[in-house]
C-alpha cells in the first residue's frame, strides 16, 4: 500500500489545511521514533522540538513504559472506572496525590486534556450548586488561551478563529487579557493583567461567576510567562469573590517547567489541576483532574454525585503506562534535569536575538518562543498575507526539511515554539541552533528583499 496515497483519501488530520498536500507537498509520515529523535517514512532524522505536541515528555520509545502496558494487559486489560476500581488507578491517583502540592488528593481521570477541562468546568458549576449557588456558572480565561476543542472547553479558548465556525459553544465563557507585556506600553502596572480578572469578574457579577481558568504559562501566543506576584493575586481575587482557581497545566505538569507541576514552578496553590499528554509520556491517552479535598469534599457524602465520566478514563494500561512513566521521572530526576539545563537552553535561543527578525525570546524551563517582528526596535509585526509566507510558505517546511520539528504560529503573533522532551542536552541545544541560525537569516533576508 501506498502510504502517501492512502494518507491523502483516507485519514483525515486534525487542524489541517487537507488541501495543501499536492505532487510537491508530501503528508509527513512519521514512522519510528527513540530518545529525542523521530523518523519518516523515507528514513530521515528529525530532532523532536515539539515533544509530540508537549507529549513525550521522557522521550519517544521507552521499552519500560511498554512492558509495563504489555504486563498490565495480561493481568487485567480493561474495567471502567464508573463505579469499579482497579488497582493501577488507585496507585496513580495516590501516587499523583503525593506529588501535587497542599490538599490536591482527589483525581478524576479522563482520556485527554480537553476531557480534562470539561470535567473542571462542569464540576465548579456543580460544586457552587450544591452550596446554593447555582447562579455561578461562568468560567473566566485569557485571550488567545487554548483550553481544547469541545464546545464546553472551546468556552475557555480565547482563540476567535476556532470558534467562530462552530458557534454557538457552551455559555459563560469570558474573557481577560493575558499577560503577554512584550507589547504593554512603558509603565503599566506588573500586576495589570491579574487586576484585570478582578475587573471581569466585577463586571459579570461575581454571583453568576463559578471559575477562572488559566495556564501557569500560557501556550498559545507563544509561551507567556506571568508577571511576578501574578498568581498570587489572581488566587486572592478568586478567594475574595468565591470562584475556583483551575490550573490549566494540560502542557505545564510534568517537567515541563522544571517541577512536576507548573502552580509549584509559580508558587500558587489552585483548587483543580487539569493535566494530560505528558503524564504517561503519551505511550498512551490519559488525562487527570485533580482536585483539592476541600472542593471535593461535598460530593463525597450521602446521595451525593459527580454525575459525570468517560467510559476509558483511567484505563488500566494507560494507568501502568502514566506508573512507569513516573518511575523514569523519579529515577532520572528529569524536573532536576530541566531546572539545570534550561538557561542553557534559554541561552542559545537568547544567542538568535541579532537575527533582525528575532523580537521577543520568552518561556520558562523547557517551553520556549521566539516571537517574529518586522522590526526589532519598534516591534511592528507582520501583516497578514507577510505571516503567511513566513509561517507557512517557509518557516514550517524548512525548519523541518532540516531536520527539526517545532511550531511556527500566529493564534497571536507570529511565533516559533520549541518544546523538546526533557532528556534533551547540549548536543540537541546545538542542533536545534544549527537549524534555527540559517533558517531564520534566510527568513529574514527574503522577507527585506520582498
Ligand atoms: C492548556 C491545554 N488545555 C487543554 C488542551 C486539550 O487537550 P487535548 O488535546 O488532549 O484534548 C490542550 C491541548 O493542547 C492544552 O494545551
């Protein structure tokens, strides 16, 4: 069978212009992958830049996550979790339990993130229900955030053009600016942005207001950080108005930041984690809710019900596969890792910044962007049809025909993301740099001679 052929009739790929795969444009076809590496179908080596979408956290191929699932298969393959437990689930949850911090104990699985976020949001509006409350019922997020595509997570998705097409989604969801200050005007106050959530918040009418939801760094628009003192104040505004604080850590938890969680990167205590990808280092679906015993605690008594699941949530092997995943974690003390490698990391991106169309250099640990301006000294970015051609008529197919595969973007402005799996080191800071330098002069020299 001709994979490409097949690819093109048959399979239909997620956030995909289908229609630019021609004579000249191949459908990628990724075939094996080991370590920090990925091959396609014709053999060549890519540096996985991306981690699979902030998945493979430990790394592609590990031959201990897979006899992990293989031994769970054969000792039980599948039991729902709606109303049984299974060994596996009981130690993931308690095993997440030990290493999220203050009364996070609870954990509601789900297959992915956006299963994740559905259940946050469903379960605030329940949780103020049961206290009489059920007025409360709007989530508050950030523009430009990604919260995943159902029509109750695509609520908290600040991203207009993915929900325009499919409008209208579920009702409550509000808007705050976000904290990018890479385009603030001079002397605004650093805590500006969270003041901001205050204001919505105020403006909706607290009483009808059940959650805010954010990131600890936000993905979309090209990882922004907060300000210092950020969460604080958000997790005291929410306090003051009785609103649920959701760590929206989907991409942040496991190492990506340098600790297991993202809230411990920023010191904030929410009241649910939302988490996935990487936490059986995607060697297979998984996703969490984690939720503090005090917000858990109504529904733990008498009749009382969470009336809500997903037939694979915790699935066993998914459990074993997330259980091995945290042993590597442990025993190579990956968070450890990226805590002592990432100013390495930083430091490379940092060395791009004479490139005349590198603006902005940003992110935390091993979550990185580089933004793209027209000038570096007024920061004026690039019109639309200009974004286009660098994005997408070159930036993405030459960054990969080189061999590393990242994420150029404009959900705001145009951006490349470099998120690489955690057991990453000099020798790939170099190649990705090796890759990045002659890429990005090359944009640059094309675009001032258009
Ligand atoms: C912050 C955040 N939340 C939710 C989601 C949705 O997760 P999933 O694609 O697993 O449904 C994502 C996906 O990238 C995400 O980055």
């Amino acid at each position: 069978m001709d994979l490409q052929e097949a690819a093109r009739r048959h399979l239909w790929l997620h956030f995909t212009r289908m229609g630019s795969y021609d004579a000249q444009h191949e459908i990628p076809i990724i075939t094996r992958g080991e370590g920090p590496y990925v091959w396609d179908e014709h053999g060549n080596r890519y540096l996985d830049g991306l981690s699979a979408l902030f998945c493979s956290n430990a790394g592609h191929g590990r031959a201990e996550i897979g006899e992990a699932m293989s031994r769970q298969v054969g000792e039980l393959d599948f039991v729902t979790n709606w109303s049984y437990a299974h060994p596996r689930a009981i130690e993931l949850a308690t095993r997440i339990a030990s290493l999220t911090p203050g009364d996070l104990n609870r954990v509601f699985f789900t297959s992915g993130g956006g299963e994740a976020v559905e259940s946050a949001i469903k379960l605030s509006r329940a949780y103020h229900r049961l206290h009489g409350k059920g007025q409360k019922h709007k989530l508050i997020a950030r523009e430009i955030a990604y919260h995943g595509t159902s029509l109750g997570a695509l609520a908290a998705t600040g991203i207009t053009s993915l929900k325009v097409p499919f409008e209208p989604v579920t009702p409550g969801g509000v808007h705050a600016p976000n904290t990018n200050e890479y385009r603030w005007p001079e002397g605004r106050d650093q805590l500006w942005a969270a003041d901001q959530i205050e204001e919505r918040i105020v403006f909706e009418g607290p009483e009808t207001v059940a959650a805010v939801i954010l990131e600890p760094l936000q993905n979309a628009g090209g990882c922004i950080p907060p300000q210092e003192g950020y969460f604080q104040r958000v997790r005291e505004i929410c306090d003051r108005h009785d609103v649920l604080l959701i760590s929206d850590e989907v991409i942040c938890a496991w190492g990506r930041l340098g600790h297991y969680f993202g809230c411990q990167r920023y010191d904030y205590l929410p009241d649910v984690i939302t988490s996935a990808k990487a936490l059986t280092s995607a060697h297979a679906p998984m996703g969490a809710m984690i939720v503090s015993d005090r917000i858990a605690e109504p529904f733990m008594h008498g009749t009382a019900m969470f009336a809500h699941g997903f037939t694979f949530a915790g699935h066993p092997v998914a459990a074993a596969a997330a259980l091995a995943n945290l042993d590597i974690f442990e025993r190579e003390d990956l968070c450890g890792h990226v805590r002592r490698k990432q100013g390495e990391f930083r430091g490379m991106l940092e060395s791009l910044r004479d490139i005349p169309i590198v603006g902005d250099v940003r992110g935390d640990g091993f979550f990185q962007a580089i933004e793209l301006v027209r000038d570096q000294d007024t920061k004026e970015s690039f019109d639309d049809e200009e974004s286009e051609w660098l994005l997408r008529g070159f930036l993405s197919g030459e960054l990969y025909r080189r061999g590393l595969i990242c994420r150029a973007d404009d959900r705001g402005d145009p951006v490349i993301q470099l998120a690489p799996t955690l057991i990453c080191d000099s020798e790939q800071f170099e190649e990705m740099e090796a890759v990045l330098r002659p890429t990005l002069e090359e944009a640059s020299k094309r675009l001032h001679e258009r």
